[in-house]
C-alpha cells in the first residue's frame, strides 16, 4: 500500500493552529465603518429589562423587505409583504418604531408591549376575524381585553401609544414615551434584540445549563452506543465535549448583555449586522475585553479597497486570553495526538517526527501569544494574469520559523512532487529572504497560479512575511518596507476581513466558464462596487462589537445565479 508523507499534512496543522491564534483578535471588519457603530448604552438603566425587542417600524420594514427582494431579483416578493403589512395594520403609525420590553415578575417572565397609534380600536376591528373581539372592562374603559387561548391579553390606549400585556399589572403608571425603553436601539437597526443575561434569575439560567447538559448527556450516549468497540474514542469526544460545555457555561456566567441588531441602509445599498457582547464588571472576560485593544502593524498595507480580499488583525492579547488560548491548544493537541496514533498509513517513527514537528509549531505560537501582542495580515490580489497572495505576522523568533521550514523540507527532499526550497538568499533591511518553488501540473490550477509557483519567504528577529505569484520578490520587499509607515495604529479595529465578489467570479468564469457564473458575473460587475462583504472587530467598555456589512451587490449576484439555475421552460429559446 502506498503510504503518504506525514509532513505533507503538517502545514495544514500549522495553518489551522495559526486561524485559532489569529480568531484572539476576533473576525473584523471595514475600516470605514468603525464611525458607524452605534454608540451602545449599557448603564444599568437600560440593561434593567431581561430583554428587548426593537423594530423600526411597519413602512421601514416593509422599505427593507421591498429592497432586499429587489436586490435578490425578486421584487414581487418584498412588495406583496409591504402591501400586506399595511393592510394588516390599520390604526397603528406605520412611520413610528414599536418594541417589546420583558422584565420578571415573581420570577417569571413578563412581556409589555408598545406600537405607536392615536386609536388601536380600529386595528382591533380590523383584525376581529383573527383575534377575536376586544371588550373594555368595567372598571377600566381605557383598557381592552381578548381572549387568547386559555390567557387573557389586555390592551390600553394611553396617548399615542398602544400597550398589551397578559399581566394587567403592567399597565399601570406606563411611560409617555416607551421609545426610551429601547435603550437607542430603534435609531440605528430596523430589527434588534438585547438581553440582560444577569437579569435572568439564577434558578433559570441553572435551567438552561442543566438542559443543556443533559442534551450533551443524550448526545454521547447516542454516540458512544454508534461507535461499537471504540470506547477511546467516545471517551475522547466526551472530554471535549464536557470542556466546551464548561467554557459555555462560564461565558453565561461572565456575560452581562448580548446584542443582535439588523440594519438594511437602502441609501448606502448595504445590509449590516452587530453582534455586540459586554461583560460582567471583575469578571475574567471584562477584563480580556478591557486588556484587548488595537495596536501599531507592520501589516497594515494589506488594507486596500483594490484587492479581492484581505485579513488583518493588530491588536494586544489579555494574559486571561493567553491562558485561554493554551488551554485550548493543549486539548487539541490531545485530540490530535490520538488521530496520528491511530493513523494506520504512518509508521511509529513518522508519527513521532510528525507530532514533534506540530509541537514545535505549537511551542512558537504560544511564545509568540505569550509576547502580549497579535500582528498578521494577508491579501489576496486578482487583478493580474496569476493571482498574488502575501502577507506577513509578528512572532516571537524568526530564525525558529526558518528552522520549521528547512525541517519540513528535509522531510519533503526525497518525493520527487515536493516543492524545492532555497534558504538565506539574500538579505534585505534585516530580513533574510528564502524561497519554494512549485511546479503546477494541473491545467486549471496554472491559469491560476502559473505553471511554475514561485513563494518568497521573509523572516527577521520578531517577524515573517510571505509572497506568492508574479514578482513575488518585488511584492515581498514592498510588504518589508510598508512596516513603518503605519499611520492609523490604534485608530484602526481590532481586526478586519473584506472581500470583493467580483475578482473572483471573473477568475472562476475564466478557468470555468457557464450560464450560472456569466450570470452572477454580470450582476456583480454591474453592481457599482456594492458587491463587497466587510466584517470588523471594535472594543467597547467591557466588551468587543462585530458588524458584518454586506452590499447590495452580493444579493444581487445571489439572485442571478438562483435565476439562471433555475430550468428554463419549454421552448423558452425559441
């Protein structure tokens, strides 16, 4: 049988230990966005509420409806919805935000909510079929009640707002303006949700995690009982899953409010989302959050709106973070230990030299988290004949980063489809430059990347860089020289990811041209730079927000390629 190079794997362990290092930093996102965010209340005013329910209002949702189902090519959905919204909510103010606002009371929850109307009687008799009828108490003319099911749902008219609720309680010393109730929330998102986590009683959240304990129980009993014989294995899943579980449980623990807001910006032809998380004041998790912030880079100058994509992160890494992240390594170097050690296709002596080349890896990464600092960034350019990928990040001893690599190619000598190296070239402002050549036997895969793929290596003292592609020297000293000059530093997010659909749907119809790809390519080319995706990591006090922007563009090019999936109708051509 033939048995495969172990070390062939290897890089894909160190590029898979390395995404979890860099995911300390968080996802990111555009850099022009960062002004955007909202400010977010979190006083203890507005965290009060275990939870809070914002929406921007009937005609603002029936505007996104209508431009999210034009942009996907399928306007008659977003205008039937609008039209039936209307038409559903006659008397209430389809220009003023509503919400919805839970607090507890006697220990359960207990929902209150407010739309805006002069007059809910007429939506009442509008929705009688449905509802059934509204009668006013006795005692209370201003208050309505319908019978829903077993409950009772009482309604109260109080100037020009509307309020139900199944506790009549809740409708006594209501506010004027119930919009304050929303924490800010309704001028920013069209569709929001936060909850208090900490508002939540004790004996409740313990419910949640013993439920969820006792899934995780029924799920390893149902694999232990599939995997036969293999108790290890099962044993092994069972210990990962209880870590994880543990981690979970601390995090509910440490979180004080939890975020989630939509936003479809028409004017801009973009949909954003936040995902915003703050931490329990003296919690370990506070204080990541509050020892996390941005950094100066050597890798700035893979920001660019040019390229098909990037990814940076610069920011500095809480000693919390650090024991987190070593804690987690170690587990999964458990797990990967016993995936080797059962790896029947190596022998003993190339499971031990694979495992110590991974351990390696692993011992400069965690030396390299443990200097208190993340620096990488990667782009990826297709503008050119062959595509271009470089970048580079902060480590801790660069001439080790060497050592790895000419260990690897030691390994690799003898398999004759092994790239070639050459080590200490030339040297250039401290960094000494290597290089790996490959050749590409497949067709498609050379129109990428060229029949013959040329990667220069960069390493100094605390750095690595790297360069593939067309000149990938000259592009290796330019990513060098960017190092100083900086400017942004700590202005910038934590960290960012962009990229531009367009780039790659032309290098697909390129190497693999048809009507699906020609379609998505047409719509995304005729999309006026809308065909972009940014995603940005920002820190708040106690706590990190993410948005992810996504533009008009890419539901467009979404819904070209469903449309030209779809078969075509008898005689359609004709």
């Amino acid at each position: 049988m033939k048995r495969s190079n172990p070390f062939k794997a290897a890089a894909w362990v160190a590029v898979t230990l390395a995404t979890s290092i860099v995911g300390l930093a968080g996802p990111a996102q555009a850099q022009s966005d960062a002004a955007q965010l909202p400010t977010l209340d979190t006083s203890e005013a507005a965290s009060q509420p275990v939870a809070v329910v914002s929406l921007s209002g009937v005609a603002a949702l029936g505007d996104a409806a209508i431009f999210l189902s034009d942009a996907a090519g399928q306007p008659a959905a977003g205008g039937m919805f609008a039209t039936m919204a209307r038409g559903f909510t006659t008397g209430i103010d389809p220009q003023r935000p509503m919400g919805l606002v839970v607090n507890m009371k006697d220990g359960a929850p207990a929902p209150l909510l407010f739309v805006p109307s002069d007059d809910i009687s007429k939506f009442l008799q509008r929705m009688e079929g449905q509802l059934g009828p509204a009668e006013k108490l006795e005692d209370d003319p201003d208050t309505l009640v319908i019978a829903a099911g077993a409950s009772l749902l009482y309604i109260k008219q109080s100037g020009k707002w509307a309020f139900a609720a199944q506790n009549r309680e809740l409708l006594k010393d209501l506010p004027a303006d119930p919009l304050k109730l929303l924490g800010g929330l309704d001028k920013t998102y069209d569709v929001a949700v936060r909850v208090n986590v900490q508002q939540v009683p004790v004996d409740q959240r313990n419910m949640l995690i013993g439920a969820l304990k006792q899934g995780f129980q029924q799920g390893m009993a149902r694999q232990a009982a599939g995997s036969g014989a293999d108790a290890e294995a099962a044993a092994e899943a069972q210990r990962v899953a209880e870590a994880s579980l543990q981690q979970l449980e601390d995090e509910i623990e440490n979180t004080e409010t939890l975020m989630f807001g939509l936003s479809v910006d028409t004017e801009r032809a973009r949909t954003f989302i936040d995902l915003v998380s703050t931490a329990v004041e003296g919690s370990e998790t506070a204080e990541i959050y509050t020892n996390t912030f941005a950094l100066p880079s050597k890798f700035a100058s893979v920001i660019s709106p040019d390229a098909a994509a990037y990814y940076h992160a610069s920011t500095s890494v809480s000693p919390k973070a650090v024991e987190r992240m070593r804690s987690s390594i170690d587990q999964s170097m458990q797990t990967l230990r016993r995936q080797i050690e059962k790896n029947d296709d190596i022998n003993d002596i190339q499971k031990q030299e694979l495992l110590q080349f991974i351990r390696q890896f692993v011992d400069l990464s965690m030396n390299t988290i443990e200097e208190g600092k993340l620096d990488v960034g990667f782009q990826l350019d297709l503008s050119g004949t062959h595509a271009k990928l470089f970048g580079g990040a902060f480590v801790s001893d660069g001439a080790k980063v060497v050592d790895l690599v000419k260990e690897l190619a030691a390994k690799l000598q003898n398999d004759p489809q092994a790239p070639k190296f050459s080590f200490d070239e030339s040297t250039y402002k401290g960094v000494n430059i290597h290089s790996v050549v490959a050749k590409i036997a497949d067709d498609k895969a050379a129109e990428i990347l060229g029949e013959e793929l040329t990667i220069k290596l960069g390493t100094a003292n605390d750095a690595f860089y790297f360069a593939s592609g067309d000149d990938a020297e000259g592009t290796l000293k330019q990513l060098i020289d960017s190092g100083a000059q900086d400017t942004e530093g700590v202005k910038r997010p934590l960290g960012q990811f962009y990229m531009s659909l367009t780039p790659f749907v032309r290098l697909i119809d390129r190497v693999d041209s048809n009507d699906i790809v020609a379609a998505v390519l047409q719509a995304a080319q005729n999309s006026e730079q809308t065909d972009r995706v940014r995603l940005t990591t920002h820190t708040i006090d106690r706590g990190q927000a993410i948005r992810i922007v996504v533009g008009e563009g890419i539901f467009r090019a979404a819904g070209a390629g469903a449309a030209a999936a779809q078969p075509q109708p008898a005689g359609a051509a004709f």
